[in-house]
C-alpha cells in the first residue's frame, strides 16, 4: 500500500497542535490545562456532578469534542491510541468537581482501566470521590458471557449523550451512575472496516487489507473483527452487522430503540444512508422501533473506511436523558 498522506506539520507534534485547535473552535467555552490532553468546560455550576470522559486521541471527534450542554464536563486524552496519565486524568478531575464527586466515563481498553483506576486512587486521597462506567458496547469482541472482555466503540455517543443528561439534573454522583450503567447494559454496537487508518508519527497503516476484502467487526484501532471476506453489497454486510447485534442483548419485537451509524473516518454520507435504509428494513421487519436517529462521524480511526451500527435499547427513562437538548463541538442534539 501507498504510504498515506496527511496534512501536517511535525508529526510529533500533531496531538498537541489538534488539541490547540479544537479549544480555539470551542469559542471561548473550553480550556485546555497545561497537562496534555486535560480538557474542560468554563462554565461548570456548583453542585453539579462532573462527568469526565477520555481515551486516545486519533478518535477525533471523540473525546474531547464532546464537552458541553448535557454532555461531558471534561476529557482526559493521550496521545494518538494511547491512555491518557493518571497525572492527566487528575488535573481534568480536579477543574471540573464542584462537590458532587466526579463520573469517569470511557471505553473498556487495559490501559485507560489502569490510569483511570490511579487517578481514582490518587483523587481520593484528596477527598474527591470518583466512580467508573466502562463502555463495552462491540459485539464483536468477545461472546455475551464475557461481556467484560469486551471493547467501547461508538456505543460510547449513547452513554455519553445519557450520562450527561443525567449529570446536569440528578444531584447526587451514585444517581448518575445508574443512568449511565444502564445506558451501557443496553447499548450494542457492531462495525465493518473497507481500509485501514494510518498513525501520524509514523505513517505506518493500522492493518492491511485486499482491494476486495472487507473485515466485519473490527475495532476502533484495527483490532480483529469476526470475519474477513471478500466485499460484497451493503445490504448484505448490513444483513451480517444487524443479526449479531440484534441476537446478542436481545432486541425483540416491541423495543423502541435509538439507532446510530457511525463513519469510521473516511467513509461518504451515501454509504452510510444506503446502511440507514436497510438497517430500517431489518428493524421494521422484526418489529422494533425507532426513536431517535443520528448519522454522522463521532467516533473515528484516523481515515480508516467503514461504518459502525450502534443501537440503545430504551425505556422512559433513558428516553428522557436521549431527548434532552445537547451541544458540544463533535455532537449536537435538539
């Protein structure tokens, strides 16, 4: 394969300049400390519950475009693919707790499990009380019974959009947090990769694959899916994508659902709207509703092609936390 092309200064310094940038877009309502990677809302009332999300960066518009109006409070980002410091991860922790304690919210990766536990640790010993969401919403990952096992993908949007909702109106840390487990037990997502992303320090690909080869299930790095095969129609991948996702939860017949499909980096709006009309079929034919739709880019890998499927089974409740208004530069809602 061709090496990529990106369009960068120094490389090395691609994460830092990215994280100057997406502050200056904010307009004034975001700042960035002096820790790489510690993000944070200006405008943050007492009393509130902070909601703290994170991981590596090459996600973009995810994490950090993601504090605002019934979102997140802050971000906690690494470098490309790589965990944030615990030293990270405290810095943001501590700008954004006005006394209700602070929810870390994040994908379930080894190395944001470590440094966020730390930073847990750290903080409590500073009297700053902290609990965990881990979002393990890919299917592909690993079967039901080792759900624990398995990775966050763009999953993460709905426990986000829920978490946040529900920080900005319940007034205690441990309500919060139900919301959000509860968000999480109900997502499930599922994605398909047409070509790799690359890294920007190195312009090495994340994996390779044939011009006429797909991988159904991939990960947000390009980790292993459940099949490589040869490409064949939308409608047929879609078919592969919704029977594994629909099957593991499950979603049955009378299930309202919000529905989100996902561009992994380098995908068309066509291709994901020719996705959105069969994965409405599929839905219609086995009876589940949806309520809420959004299609766009949120949780990418660099400029790697293909689409993930996220649904979120709901209730009343969760309802409520997906329709409140949100605002924020990577996700907006109204």
């Amino acid at each position: 394969m061709k090496k990529p092309k990106k369009i960068l200064n120094d490389p090395r310094h691609a994460t830092a300049e990215m994280m100057e940038g997406l502050v200056l877009a904010n307009d004034g309502r975001i700042t960035k400390l002096p820790q790489l990677g510690a993000l944070v809302c200006n405008a943050i009332p007492q009393g509130k519950v902070g909601l703290l999300v994170g991981g590596g960066s090459g996600h973009e518009p995810m994490f950090g475009g993601f504090l605002g109006r019934n979102l997140a409070d802050g971000a906690a980002c690494g470098e490309v693919f790589a965990a944030p410091s615990p030293d990270t991860i405290v810095a943001a922790a501590k700008a954004i707790h006005r006394g209700k304690g602070v929810l870390f919210l994040y994908g379930n990766y080894g190395g944001d499990t470590m440094n966020f536990d730390i930073a847990a640790e750290w903080l409590a010993d500073e009297g700053i009380e902290t609990q965990t969401v881990r979002v393990r919403d890919d299917v592909a990952a690993a079967p039901p019974e080792r759900v624990n096992d398995r990775r966050g993908i763009a999953g993460d949007v709905f426990v986000i959009k829920a978490a946040g909702g529900a920080a900005a109106e319940l007034p205690s840390l441990d309500e919060v947090a139900r919301i959000a487990r509860k968000a999480e037990a109900n997502t499930r997502s599922m994605g398909v990769a047409v070509a790799p992303g690359s890294l920007p320090e190195t312009g090495v690909w994340t994996f390779e694959l044939g011009d006429d080869e797909i991988e159904v299930g991939m990960g947000a790095h390009g980790e292993a899916g459940v099949k490589r095969q040869k490409m064949v129609p939308a409608d047929a991948i879609v078919d592969q994508m919704m029977a594994l996702i629909l099957q593991d939860l499950p979603f049955v017949r009378g299930d309202e659902v919000a529905l989100l499909i996902n561009n992994l980096g380098s995908s068309t709006m066509m291709e994901l709207l020719i996705a959105n009309r069969r994965v409405r079929q599929i839905l219609d034919r086995e009876g589940i509703r949806v309520h809420r739709t959004w299609i766009g880019v949120w949780l990418t890998s660099m400029e790697m092609a293909g689409f993930s499927i996220s649904l979120l089974k709901l209730d009343a409740e969760l309802k409520h936390y997906i329709d409140l208004p949100s605002s924020s530069f990577g996700f907006t809602s109204l």
